[in-house]
C-alpha cells in the first residue's frame, strides 16, 4: 500500500532564507510524487510532480525538489523564501503502474516571518 | 481557465439529515477523486472513478456514504444519514486519463453536522 509521511507539522522560515519541506514515502513499485499548495479557504493547488529522469524537478514559483530513491524521500525546496509563501503544503503519491489511487501526507504548515 | 466546480460551497445541517455534495469535473478529464480534509486526519481519499466506474471506494464508510458518476459532467456525493463526525471539507479533483497527470481541485465544500 502507498503511504506519505510529512514528518513536520509546520516549518518557520525568515523571508530570504531558504526553506525545505520534507517528504517521505513508501510504494509497492516506483513513485509519481507530486507536490500540492493550500491557501486559506481554496483548495489544493499543484506545484510540481517527478514522473522519471532527472532527480531535481522544478515547478511554480520558484519551488523545486528533490527525489532521492535511496531514501525514499521528495523534499520541497526554495532558495529564497517569501511572505507569500505562508501556507499549507503537501506531498502526494501514486504508483506508476498504470492506476490512479493518489494519496497525501498529512501537510505541513509554512511560516515565513518578514 | 477551466476549474472544477463544487456546490455548494457551505452545508449546515442536522444530524440524520441527508447530505448530497456536487462536483463538476474539467470538461474532458476522465478520472475523478472525491477527498475529505479534516484537522485530525489530513487528506483522505474516500472514492475514485475513471470513466465514470468506480475503482476504489475503500475509504468512504459504506453504510452512510455514497458515491456516483450520473454522467461525465456531473459527481456526487451522498451522506444518509449524517453524523457530526462528517464534519469536514470535502474536495473533488479531475485529472486527465494518463497516471503521471497532476489533480485540479475544486474550492471544496464545508460541511457541518450539527
């Protein structure tokens, strides 16, 4: 069975630093892993997936992250963090074999102090 | 932009009252997730459909839930009877047919059971 771990509650970063959010997973096969966003009251909005190659996935805003098989891990990351980014965040997988079943993490809260 | 559409976007209600939740996907997306948000559990995934047949419904309580694809446009969501332990936001999310496709979601619908 898939399952996310997000082993962080929230995360607290000053603006201009940079930030990781971290993410775990465990899959029967091989991932498609996807980041999410969540502001207030909207629903969830997608960042950025790995699919296959290149380990360093880019996506919206700035955001980027890391798939490292050996550590099962997809941790998000941004060089320089800002205000704006202040939200809920969240890691998904599905199995990449051919099925649909997407499961999150449980989120993890971003602060970005000014 | 094309979005997925949720009605209605609040629902207060009484216990025992039935409760039908609608969810129009992205024109052309063919798979559709229902979710339920609350603070204790996260993201849960309650039921899936690809071309309107059910794949999975393992995460939705059988005896009061139920979920259905009238047609293409249209995905609902039924509560009978509801319980205050079914207060949550409930979101819908369509996805193109291919697995490594991102989810779009709706705004949600907040749900109280009084």
């Amino acid at each position: 069975a898939q399952s996310v771990a997000q082993p962080e509650d929230q995360v607290n970063v000053a603006e201009g630093n940079p930030l990781t959010v971290k993410c775990t997973y465990s899959v029967s096969g091989n991932p498609y892993l996807f980041w999410y966003v969540q502001y207030p009251n909207r629903g969830l909005q997608f960042l950025l997936k790995y699919i296959t190659g290149d380990n360093l996935v880019k996506g919206s805003y700035g955001f980027e992250a890391e798939f490292n098989k050996s550590q099962t891990s997809f941790h998000l990351k941004k060089p320089s963090a800002l205000v704006s980014d202040s939200a809920l965040y969240f890691c998904a997988v599905r199995e990449n074999t051919g099925g649909f079943k997407t499961i999150f993490g449980a989120g993890t809260r971003l602060f970005v102090k000014a | 932009d094309a979005r997925v559409t949720q009605t209605p976007r609040h629902k207060v209600t009484e216990m025992g009252q039935e409760v039908t939740m609608r969810c129009q996907p992205i024109l052309g997306h063919n798979t559709v997730f229902w979710y339920r948000q609350t603070m204790m559990q996260g993201l849960e995934l309650l039921a899936y459909f690809r071309n309107r047949a059910p794949l999975d419904d393992s995460g939705m309580p059988k005896d009061r839930f139920s979920a259905e694809m009238p047609d293409a446009t249209l995905a609902t969501l039924k509560i009978q009877p509801s319980e205050p332990r079914d207060s949550a936001v409930y979101f819908c999310a369509s996805a193109l047919g291919t697995s490594n496709e991102k989810l779009f979601f709706g705004s949600g619908t907040q749900l109280s059971v009084l």
